[in-house]
C-alpha cells in the first residue's frame, strides 16, 4: 500500500499538492514560488526534494541516510521512504515551546554504505538532481583555431566541473587555411593530409578522457567538418547533424602525393594513411567502407538496406533496392562543375544530414540547442555547467596569432645582428643572438603543436643547431682571445 500510494504521489503535479495542502493548512512564507507548500505549525514537516516535488506530512522515521515519512494526499494516506540525497531541504514543522519559528535544516549527504540500486542511481543522476552537460564549439580553422590544447583544457575545465555529458559543437571554417602553414585553398579542395592533425585531438576524446573514474559522453554536433575536422566527430559514437551540416572535403588521397616518383613508395603512403583513417572510424563505431568512400575518386560504393540497415557493396548499383554512393570518378563519371557547385557530386563521399542519418551515421537533425537537449533527454534534467569554453578557444587564437607574428619578427632580429668588431662585441652580438632563438624556441613549444610534430621537431632542431653553433664559435673565440693575451 505505502509503495502505491507513493507511487501516487509521484504522479501528483506540483499544482494538486500546493491545492490539497493549501485547503486546510496555512501557507509558509519564504517556501520557494516554484515549490511553495502550507505547513500548520507544530504539526507537519516538508520535504523539498531536489527535481522540485514537494511532501508535507510527519516524519516517522530519519536516520544518517533515509527519511520515513507519513502523509494525507486528497484524502489517501501514504507513507514512504526518501533517500536525504535526493532531498534539497526539510523543513521540521515542530514548534519549541516558547514560540520560535521551526527550524530549517539541510539535508546532509550520508556516507553510510550504498546499496547497489542507490549506487546505480547515483550514477544515472548526479547529486544536484540532473545530468550535467558542457558545451564547447569548434570554430575557425582546423589544425590552427582548432587545435589539441584549447581542446584539452575545455575538457578538463568539463570533467573538474563533473559533466555528464560534453557537447561539441562542429564548425569549422572551411574556406580559409593559415597561411604559415601554406592552408590557403578554396572551398572545394581537399586536406586528407589533415590526417595526422586530427589524430592528434582525437587522441584527447577516445584516449585522454578515459584516464577519469567516470569519463564524460561525448556528443558531437556537426554543422561544418570539412577536411581534417570531418575525423574529429568520427572517433566518437554519438554524433547529431544540423540541416545543413556537412561532413567530408578529404578525397585527395589517392591524388596528394601528384604522378611522380615510386609508385610502390606512394602506394605504400596511401595504405598507412587510409589504415590510420579507417583506425579513427572503428573507433566510433562507423563503416570503413565511407571512410574509403570520403578519401579516394576511385572507390564506388552502393548502399542497400534488405533488413533496414544499410549494408555496402563495392560495386555499381546491381538492382532496385540498391542505391549509388559514389562512383569511379572517371570519363563519364567525372563530377561536372555544376554538380560540384549543387553539393551532388558523387566521386567521392560527403556526408549531409540526410545521408548521414540514412546511412545511421547521425542520431538525428536538429537546428538548435534546445532540440539537441531534447534529443539526448536533458531537456528537463540538464542542468548546464558554465562553460569558458569561448574564452579558451578565443584565448588561444588569439595568442597564437601573437606568436607567430613574435616568431616572423625575432627571426628577422637574429638576422639583422651581425657578429664582428672585437671580442667583447663579438661576444655581445653571439648572447644577443642566442637569446632570441632561446625566445624563438619557448613560442613554438607554446604553439608548435599547429606545424604538427614533425614539423615542429625539425624547427627545433634547426633553432639548437644555431645555438649550439653561436657556443661552438664563442668558446673557440675564447680560448683564441686568451691565447692572443
């Protein structure tokens, strides 16, 4: 009878219990307007639970970690039992006997041992009541704005602040490239060679999260993943379309290393590239097969769904039931400009909100926020961490502007000091050198992530190498300078 009767209440809006207790009790001030409930002094208690569901009645029953509690709802008497963790508030309607106010306290969370379904509920909802969710949005250039360490300290700023839930926002900027590192393309060129860019930042979704007891869910949401960005979303199993997204823009694989030298060599850079490729989609959860269609002009993919879920044939449509993905992109084949231009180019695979959720890639299209929360059911249990998130990534474009314009600059300082006159100037010129490249090297250790770490390894180098060169010259300058004395 007390679990029906609870269940009853549960049923009960917030509207009927403020009606029922309001009928013959006098109302509280200072109850809160959206859980406001009447108490009759120095007979009934509250309870203010904390998804807003208000009680009033007597407790029976309270010890370190549970509240048995007994009340009249319309007439039927219940009597349940409440976890204080759940409970935001008891408010005890015992009245002292010289008159003062009844006491408010705070329900304390226990620390007596949990059973397992408490545990399992614990886990499904967070001690403040709802599932907590971080938002971050990837904008600008990929492997440039977008970048591992702005990535990795959103993430870190999510999991400190305990989210349940970490929403991506993808949108990358496709139509522009940073001119350091020689990007500068148009809207229809294709960057595989982005690859490696984007195993960096994977690395920190499928990897670096799962060093934490309970690692956040990560959601992507794609408006734009063009070129590298497009394997950003890829390594995660959970991934939503705007009406409009897109995802795609890598099929020059097969094309990036041009028609000349080894063909054997090339072959063998097409093989690592597309294994690390399909690498990224099985970790999401997501057919090779489009990976292969996405990256190279010449694979043909059909699609057909004999049970309802797609299944790939590496073939030309064979029958009605069969659906061409892309072709072979050759002779007739050939994309025209207009097909191109109208998004329904077929040599290689992008991905848009209705292929993608036709071919399950995507859970679903939504157009903002709030249908997304909908989607992933926090729209009334959500409760939404403060995200600088905006200010991470914006810091960090922004310092790294700064710093490769530090770096043009001090490289044309090193240059202008020559080294001559005699030996104190000599010696002056060589540590003033010195100490510009030493700068030189803290920027790129700061931002050299951008160049890749190849890259960045041989700028290094090269810097040390001139270090070590001024040293080499100004210990034998040294040692001569004392000999000549």
């Amino acid at each position: 009878m007390a679990m029906k009767n609870g269940r009853l209440l549960a049923a009960l809006t917030l509207a009927t219990i403020a009606a029922v207790a309001g009928s013959n009790r006098a109302a509280v001030a200072g109850a809160p307007a959206m859980a406001r409930a009447s108490i009759a002094l120095g007979e009934d208690d509250t309870l203010i639970f904390k998804d807003g569901k208000v009680v009033t009645g007597k407790i029976v029953k309270e010890d370190a970690s549970s509240i048995k509690f007994k009340g009249t709802i319309g007439g039927i008497e219940f009597e349940a039992e409440y976890q204080k963790s759940d409970i935001l508030e008891i408010k005890r309607g015992k009245v002292d006997p010289k008159g003062e106010k009844p006491k408010t306290t705070e329900a304390k969370p226990t620390e007596a041992p949990k059973t397992d379904a408490q545990a399992s509920k614990d886990d499904a909802a967070p001690a403040d009541g709802g599932v907590k969710y971080y938002t971050m949005e990837l904008s600008g250039r990929f492997g440039w704005d977008i970048s591992q360490t702005p990535i990795r300290d959103c993430l870190n700023e999510a999991t400190k602040n305990g989210a349940d839930y970490v929403i991506v926002v993808m949108n990358n900027d496709w139509s522009m490239g940073p001119k350091e590192l020689g990007l500068e393309r148009s809207p229809e060129e294709a960057a595989f060679d982005e690859l490696f860019r984007a195993e960096d930042m994977d690395d920190i979704f499928s990897r670096d999260l799962n060093n934490f007891a309970k690692p956040p869910k990560v959601v992507f949401w794609v408006k734009r993943a063009m070129g590298g960005a497009a394997f950003l979303p890829m390594v995660c199993p959970t991934m939503y379309f705007s009406s409009d997204g897109k995802l795609g823009g890598i099929g020059n694989l097969t094309t990036m290393f041009g028609g000349t030298g080894d063909e054997v060599v090339r072959q063998k850079q097409y093989s690592l590239r597309l294994k690390h490729a399909e690498g990224i989609a099985n970790t999401g959860g997501y057919a090779i097969e489009l990976v292969r269609a996405m990256a190279i002009p010449e694979f043909v993919l059909t699609v057909a769904y004999p049970s309802g879920e797609p299944v790939y044939y590496e073939r030309m449509p064979e029958g009605p039931g069969e659906f061409l993905l892309t072709d072979d992109g050759k002779e007739g084949n050939a994309d025209s400009a207009k097909a191109l231009e109208s998004g329904e180019a077929n040599d290689v695979l992008t991905l848009t909100a209705k292929l993608a959720l036709d071919l399950r890639v995507s859970k679903g299209t939504v157009d903002d926020l709030d249908q997304l929360k909908f989607e992933l059911g926090l729209s009334r249990s959500g409760v939404e961490i403060k995200s600088r998130s905006k200010q991470i990534m914006e810091g960090w474009a922004k310092g790294l502007e700064q710093g490769m314009r530090d770096l043009r600059r001090l490289r044309g300082e090193v240059d202008s000091i020559q080294v001559g006159g005699d030996y104190n100037q000599r010696a002056k010129a060589r540590g003033q050198r010195k100490q510009l490249l030493q700068r030189m090297q803290s920027i790129l250790k700061k931002y050299g992530e951008v160049f890749g770490e190849e890259r960045r390894l041989q700028m290094d180098s090269q810097l040390q190498r001139e270090i070590d060169l001024l040293d080499h010259d100004q210990t034998l300058d040294y040692q001569q300078n004392k000999k000549r004395k």
